[in-house]
C-alpha cells in the first residue's frame, strides 16, 4: 500500500460512520466536497475515494470536477476580452470562468434523480484549442443510469466563500505592506479581487456554499509556499513522462494566478466550513506530500 493510499483511507475510517449516517436520514446522493491546493493531489484523493467506496464497501460513487463546469471555449474568450486588464481572468479558473447555470442545474437535476433515464454529466475537454480547452460535446458527456450513492465534488475554490468587502480591501491594503504570507493579491486591483469575490457569492448560493454538501475534506499545508514545490514536481514528472511541460517560470506565474485566492479565502475555511461541527476534516501536508494530521471540524 502507498503512503498516499494509507492517507486516504485514513480519513475514510473517519468518514464512513458519517456517510452510513447520512444514508439513514436521507435518500438523496451524499455530496462529499475536496478542496486541495494547486499540486496536492486533490484529483487522485477523489479518485480513489471514489474507487474504494464502490469496489470496497458497495457505495456507488462518481466524482465530478468544477473544471467540468467552465463556461465554452468561446465564452471564456469573450471574457477575457471584455476585461483585459484584469490578470486574473486571462486564463480559467477563477471563480466567474465557470457555467453557473450548468452547475446549479447539473446539482439540482442530481439531487432529484432517483436512476429512472439518463442523467449527463458535464464534461471539459482541457486538450482543445492548444490547451486552452472548450467543453466536450455533450454526445461525450459520461452518463449516470442509477442513482448514486455518494458523489465527490473536487475543485480548488469548492469550500471558499465571499468576504465582506471591507476585508478584501484590508487584506489588498496588507498585502500591498507586504505583511500577508506572500502577498500576492498585491499583484493585482482591488476592483478586480473584488469582481471575483461577487461571483464567488453567487457560486456559493448556487451550487458551492456550505448547504450544498453534507460532508467536506480540505487538503491544505501550513506553508503556502509548498505549493510552488508541488507544482513544479508535477510538471517535471509529466516532463519525463511526455517529453514536453511548462517551463519553471510560467508554473510559478500559473501558481500566482490561484494564490491570491488562498491568501484571501483559506483563512475562513480553516476555522470550518460548517457551523455544525464534524462534518469537515482537515488534512495538514508537509512540504513531501505526507499527512502532518488530520483535523475534524
């Protein structure tokens, strides 16, 4: 057994009395939320929960990416040019760069399907267009034929949630001071953090605040720094393995695209995404990759 697979069903010990629960207090699919930081492996763990559920304790299980939500090739350009001088939307990713529609409906329809048709599920081809992806014909989208059990919504915002105005300004104002961790939102407009933080409220009442799971895990690290690390061994490692990658410098600039985000949301989420508590584990990385601990909120 890897260390990475004992990690995770370390913390399916924890969850499974909760997932059992939750089975009994209700009929609909269990929507199990994972957040990770850029390189932590947030895709893999949902895999593998994914995989271990259904092959070891007969829970159907299906996973789901907010990357499987962004808007189309064509949309995303639209937006991009309509706001060129905001560095955060000049490739996807933040919140604002995905369907909002299509994900408040994909969830709702879930919710209320009991495994009578076809139920699509949305689909993001990341490979066309060089690279800056369009959504997969919808003829390609994987379908669901019974209900599931458990579904695993992964992304690397799932779990923030909007700041009162005031405290983006203040964390801008900081981090200008350089007195935040890294001090990336420095980098850019305070009118522009601001444009994402309302949509990320409305990414919350839609689809991805907290009354929208029942369970939550948040891979998170005591030095954001780490980050930078994780990200360029993924790229060497595809490097070896496919012979092309992204240089060290541009890895480290599509870091800087997400970090202003960690630096402004993580906060809140580390304190608990729920207010009732128990519902949420952390899962604290070293700089390796290896679980420091794992705390229940």
């Amino acid at each position: 057994m890897t260390t990475l697979e004992s990690n995770i069903r370390r913390v399916l010990d924890i969850l499974l009395p909760r997932i059992r629960k939750r089975q009994k207090e209700s009929s609909d699919p269990i929507i199990l939320g994972i957040t990770g930081l850029q390189g932590s492996g947030k895709s893999t763990w949902a895999s593998m929960i994914v995989s271990i559920l259904a092959s070891e304790h007969q829970l159907h299980s299906i996973t789901i990416s907010l990357d499987d939500l962004y808007k189309t090739h064509s949309d995303l350009i639209a937006q991009r040019d309509k706001n060129p001088d905001n560095k955060l939307y000049r490739t996807r990713g933040q919140p604002g760069t995905h369907d909002e529609q299509l994900a408040g409906k994909f969830f709702t329809d879930l919710k209320e399907y009991r495994g009578e048709g076809e139920l699509k599920i949305p689909s993001f081809d990341k490979s066309k267009f060089n690279g800056e992806g369009d959504r997969a014909l919808e003829s390609e989208w994987p379908r669901l034929t019974r209900k599931p059990d458990v579904v695993v919504f992964e992304g690397w915002c799932v779990g923030f949630q909007p700041l009162p105005e005031a405290l983006v300004a203040e964390k801008h104002t900081l981090a200008i001071a350089g007195k935040l961790p890294i001090n990336t939102p420095a980098q850019h407009q305070l009118a522009h953090l601001l444009e994402v933080n309302d949509n990320l409220k409305r990414y919350c009442d839609a689809f991805m605040g907290p009354q929208h799971f029942d369970l939550f895990v948040h891979i998170d690290t005591d030095d954001l720094r780490n980050v930078y690390t994780w990200r360029l061994q993924q790229e060497h490692k595809m490097i070896e393995t496919k012979g092309s990658g992204m240089s060290d410098e541009k890895i480290r600039a599509f870091v800087d695209g997400y970090m202003p985000s960690y630096e402004l949301y993580l906060d809140r989420l580390r304190e608990g995404l729920f207010e009732d508590r128990g519902r949420m584990l952390k899962v604290v990385l070293n700089k390796e990759r290896g679980v420091e601990r794992v705390e229940q909120l």
